[in-house]
C-alpha cells in the first residue's frame, strides 16, 4: 500500500494535461510542498510502484487507458528571491515566477511569456521561445545558476547548469531518473515597464501565430525542430493543414499544432502524428520524430 495523505484513486488524467485528453491514473497524489514532492517519489520507488511526475501536463499526451501506477502531480510552488537571483521549487508555474521577476525590476524570464509550464518542466525541455528581434532563440538553460535534484538513489545534491547537457529540447532528465525539487535562476536589474512591454510583445506574438489553449487544448508544438526548416512549414507543404481524425485537427493557423477541436482521443492525435510522419517523410525525404511525451498504456 502507497503511504501517501490524500491519494486519490481512479482520478481521470484529461483536466491535468492542456490536451485535455487522457484515461484514469490507478492513483493521484498532489505534492503541494517539497517535502511533500519527494515524500512521494521515494515512496513510489520504495514499493517498485510505477510512477510519474506530472507538471503543467503541456507536453504529454496521456492515453486513453490511463496509467497504471501512481500520478504525482507537482504542486510544490515556494519562490525566494535573494539579490538578482530567484529560487524556485520545481512546482512553480514560470506564469508566476515571471510575474513576481517583473515586479522586482528583475529580467530573464519574460522571454518565456505564455508558455504553459513548471520549473520542472521548463528543465526537461531546456524551454526556449525567439528573441525579441526574433533572429535567434532563447533557452531557459542559459539562465540556470544551479538546481537542486533527487538522484537514482534518492540522494539530494545540489548540481551546476553543466550537469543538465542543454541541447535544443533536450536535458539529461530525459535519460536519467532524477527528480528535479527545485531551481535557482539568475536574472538581470531592468525597468519593470521594459519586462512588462517585452511580455505583452510575446503574448501578442503568440496570440497572432499560434492556437490558443482556451479555445484549442494542444501540446503546443508536436514535432521536433529540423534545422533550418520548420515541422509546420513541411506540414504545410504536403497539404495537411486541417486534416481531421475524430476530434483531433492539424490546425489552420500553426500545422506543428494537432488541436483538440473537442472530444478527441490520444488514439486521434497519435493516428494523425502518422499520417504527418508517412506524408512528410515520402514526400519531403524528412522524419518528425515527435516533441511531445506519450505517458500510459496504448
Ligand atoms: C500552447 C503551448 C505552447 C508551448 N510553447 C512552447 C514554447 O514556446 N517553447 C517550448 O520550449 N515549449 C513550449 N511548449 C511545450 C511545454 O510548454 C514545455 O515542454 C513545458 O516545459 C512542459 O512543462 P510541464 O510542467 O507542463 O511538464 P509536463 O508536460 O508535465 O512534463 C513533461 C516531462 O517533464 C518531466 N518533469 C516535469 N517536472 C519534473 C521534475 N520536477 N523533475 C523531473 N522531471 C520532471 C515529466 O515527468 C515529463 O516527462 C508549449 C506547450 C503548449 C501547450
């Protein structure tokens, strides 16, 4: 038996992922503090129970059967801020750690204005959105001062940006069981109308490019970067803007976004991330290899 308060059983994964797509978890636990987080995982790994550590749930796509074992939603979401740097339990929403940079004067972090994510999460992917001129891109590895980490023997250790090997949506986290508890970023003085200017130029971006989740629930992206050429531009390409399967649509306005236009089920969007495979890879010679994370039983 799991020695968890509160664990909840049979809980539908669908209202924790941006999708809005999934099956039960055997199990739910919410850890809203660190202690609490890796109380938890140590548990899990105590009693060789299956587990997973969900974030914001914005790059998973949970299947319909659910998952058999135990969900650990993060919710540890403690913010201390000492001098120009910020450290943050990995539950926090980056939403509220660029909000309270910006109202210290402290810039870094409103690049990542409008992205769905946890602390944790932003370390997994190496977070990463384009430069205010847009002739570069930004990642949240850049700004790392350190983390700290439960490793593969529950030991906690305090680690270097260095140890995360950042690349283009890659961290070691995605091949090493750690736990990532929480975070330390350095930021820069700057006036705060100047953060809050740069944050409304990247919702605003947003808002003009991409489908946004209160209307279209999505993943954001679902494909990986090629070099030098966009997924959505390959997409695009071979005519498979708007394309349907069920509930699950190739979006008009960004075609590396499958929408949940309503209904969909993970089997809709992983039939469509097929179809887009098959056609981009015969038509244009190049293999997407998916960006987001399939998480429970196919
Ligand atoms: C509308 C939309 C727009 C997006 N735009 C962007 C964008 O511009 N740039 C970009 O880079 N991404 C973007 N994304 C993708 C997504 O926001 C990122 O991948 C984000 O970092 C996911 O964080 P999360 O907290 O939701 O992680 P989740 O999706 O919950 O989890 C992702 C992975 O991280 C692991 N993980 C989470 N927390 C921890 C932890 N504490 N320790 C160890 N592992 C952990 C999970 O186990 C899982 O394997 C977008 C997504 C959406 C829905």
């Amino acid at each position: 038996m799991i020695n968890l308060p509160n664990l909840r059983f049979n809980v539908v994964l669908a209202p924790y992922s941006t999708y809005q797509i999934g099956g039960k978890a055997d199990c739910f636990f919410v850890a809203s503090t660190k202690e609490e987080l890796i109380k938890a995982v140590r548990e899990a790994r105590e009693k060789s129970i299956r587990y997973f550590v969900l974030g914001a749930g914005a790059n998973v796509l949970f299947s319909d059967k659910g998952y058999r074992g135990l969900v650990i939603k993060n919710e540890a979401r403690g913010i201390q801020f000492y001098n120009d740097r910020v450290t943050a339990e990995s539950g926090v929403m980056i939403s509220n750690l660029i909000e309270e940079a910006k109202n210290r004067n402290l810039s870094g972090l409103e690049h990542f204005a409008g992205i769905p994510s946890t602390v944790g999460g932003t370390l997994w992917q190496n977070l990463h959105f384009l430069s205010p001129d847009r002739t570069e891109t930004i990642f949240i590895g850049d700004i790392l001062k350190s983390s700290e980490i439960m490793d593969e023997n529950g030991n906690i250790q305090n680690v270097n940006k260095d140890f995360f090997n950042f690349n283009y949506d890659y961290s070691i986290l995605h091949d090493r069981n750690l736990l990532v508890t929480e975070a330390t970023f350095n930021l820069a003085r700057r006036d705060k109308e100047l953060i809050k200017n740069q944050i409304e130029e990247n919702l605003k971006w947003r808002n003009e490019k991409q489908p946004q989740l209160d209307q279209f629930p999505s993943c954001g992206s679902v494909f990986k970067k090629i070099n030098g050429i966009g997924a959505g531009r390959l997409i695009e390409r071979v005519g498979l803007k708007g394309y349907t399967i069920g509930g699950a649509k190739i979006s008009e306005k960004h075609a590396n976004y499958i929408v949940n236009t309503g209904g969909a089920t993970a089997q809709d969007v992983l039939s469509l991330i097929k179809i887009i495979q098959d056609k981009v890879e015969t038509e244009t010679g190049h293999k997407l290899q998916p960006e987001v994370g399939v998480v429970g039983e196919i």
